[in-house]
C-alpha cells in the first residue's frame, strides 16, 4: 500500500496525464477526495498534503468528522443519497451537494440554507443509464428540475453529477459521460453551468475526456474502503 502522499501524487499525475492526452487545460480539473468511512485523522493528514475538498457519503458520519476538524478550512461536500430528514444539517454544514435528484430536496435545501452563508452549491444527479437500482433525475425530467431549481434563493446550480454503469471499456465509460455533458450544453439557456462532477478511481480518464471538472476518487487515494 502506498503512502498517501504517493497515493495522492499519483492521482495528481494521472490528472495531469489525462488532461494533456485529452487537450484539457489541467486547472479545470479539481480532485475530490471522497472520505466516506475514513477517520478524521486521515484526512487531517491528507489536507496538510495540500488536499482541501473531501467528499462525504453518510451525513451522522461526516458531521463527527466536520467537528473533529472544525480548526480545518476543509470545503465539505455532501456527494450521498439524501433523506427529506437530513436536509437542513446538509444544507448547514456542506458547501455543495452533488446529489439532488428531486423537487422535494431542492427546495428544502434552498428552505434551509442559512442566509450568513454563501449560496448552496449545487449538482443534479441524472440517472444516466435510467437503472432502477440507482438515485438521480431521469434525463426526460432533467431540464424541468434545473429550471425549478435555479429559481429557488440561497441556491446555485452549478452542473450535473453521474455515477454510470460499470465497464472497463474506456469508449463504453466515455459514452455515458458524454451523454451527461450533451445533457449540460443543453441546459446552457436555463443557466451558466460549469461543473461536471463525474469520473472516480477506475473511470476517471474516460470522464476527463469527455469534460469532467469534479473526479471524485476514493480508493486511488485511501486503499480499499473499509466495511460500512
């Protein structure tokens, strides 16, 4: 297992690789380093190695570690399914939620974000496969959700978020991510868009390719997760 220094710079070079084969400008590129089930320790040592975004699955879980490391300027984001329940600690503590996938949650996220903190930064999860087993917005449902969404205070949309379907093939990863990024353009005149939170450790080139700014990496970064 390499140390998590090593680990992080590697993931930084194949970035930097992906962007340079792909005629990607390197800066547009932000790593997010999903931490669900690593201990707040970790991600101490982490972001003392230059790493500031970390991406939490699991709200009770991620709020321990948001208060062990309250003395950290750490940009939380809340990248799980979310429950009507959990929505105003989500819309309190995390600078962005990458997966919004219905009305319901939006506007309680806009209901609940305090108003001494900057807008909620916000990503549509878009089912894009259209698997039952998985959470996001149908594509046909996609523009009408974006529409109410940018219309709601204390709120910005930023883009779209996707986790497809497994396959090792890169042309198979980049057609579903160049589905969500024909998905972006396509909102272009309901609002300025800029993110697009798609790729992890063993798709991340493909999502590069196809115009990813968010890739949220994991296990490239952590090892293996533990048990949940």
């Amino acid at each position: 297992m390499p140390s998590l220094n090593d680990a992080l710079i590697h993931v930084q070079q194949q970035i930097h690789i992906a962007a340079k084969k792909h005629g990607r400008p390197e800066e547009d590129i932000h790593l997010l380093a999903v931490s669900k089930t690593q201990p707040a320790e970790t991600i101490a040592a982490a972001f003392a190695l230059g790493q500031t975004a970390f991406g939490e699955n699991y709200l009770q879980e991620a709020r321990e570690k948001q208060e062990a490391l309250a003395h950290l300027p750490i940009e939380w984001h809340f990248i799980g399914p979310i429950q009507s329940n959990k929505t105003r600690e989500i819309a309190e503590h995390f600078s962005w939620v990458h997966s919004v996938d219905r009305l319901k949650i939006v506007t309680r996220l806009s209901q609940q974000r305090p108003v001494h903190l900057p807008p909620l930064n916000i990503c549509l999860q878009v089912n894009i496969d259209d698997e039952t087993s998985k959470s996001g917005v149908a594509l046909r449902e996609l523009e009408q959700l974006a529409i109410a969404t940018t219309q709601l205070p204390n709120l910005k949309l930023r883009g779209l978020m996707a986790i497809p379907k497994k396959a090792t093939d890169i042309t198979q990863q980049r057609a579903a991510f160049a589905t969500l990024a024909r998905s972006l353009k396509q909102l272009s005149s309901i609002a300025l868009l800029d993110t697009l939170s798609m790729g992890m450790s063993n798709d991340m080139e493909a999502a590069i390719a196809e115009g990813a700014t968010i890739v949220r990496v994991g296990s490239a970064i952590f090892g293996a997760r533990k048990s949940q």
